[in-house]
C-alpha cells in the first residue's frame, strides 16, 4: 500500500505552502533546492516542514489538500499547532 502525504511548509517570507506527494523527503529537497523553478517556493527559500499528514489514498489526499489550501492563515496555524478544538471556531464566517 503506498503511502502519500499531505504537507505544509513554511516559508522564508513568512507564508505557508501546501502540497500533496508520495515522497516527502525527496519533495522537501526538491523545494529547498530549488528545483520547481518559476513556483510558488522557488523565491520563498529556506522552507521548513511546519506539518505534514500520511494517507493511504492518495484521492483523500488530494482532496485535504485542496481543502487546507483554501483555509485562513489561522486556521493553518491551528492545524499546525495541533490545536484542533479552535478548527470548528475558525471555520465560521464573523457577521
């Protein structure tokens, strides 16, 4: 069964980026490294893993990174501290 992941990374100008592979290691080099020029983490280096998730399915993997990509920057940060009781708060809309 392989294996995919989830993951996000913190950037050096102090945003977050989240992908999705079946080899973190390998990816976290490649985005250090330098070698997706032109993307998002290119100018955005050093990076450091702030979190990653393993799945089994790489379609449910995915799908939870489409859906961390469209969240808040707080609500990222929630999921990076593990603090998962604010999650819920965080999804509600202020009116």
């Amino acid at each position: 069964m392989k294996r995919s992941y989830v993951y996000i990374l913190k950037c050096s100008d102090d945003t977050y980026y989240t992908g999705v592979t079946s080899d973190l290691t390998k990816r976290i080099e490649s985005h250090n490294n330098g070698l997706y020029k032109g993307s998002y983490t290119s100018t955005r280096r050093p990076l450091e893993l702030v979190f990653y998730a393993e799945f089994t399915d790489i379609n449910m993997a995915i799908e939870k990174e489409k859906q961390i990509k469209k969240w808040s920057r707080a609500k990222k940060e929630a999921l990076i501290n593990d603090d998962y009781d604010t999650l819920p708060n965080l999804a509600k809309k202020k009116f």
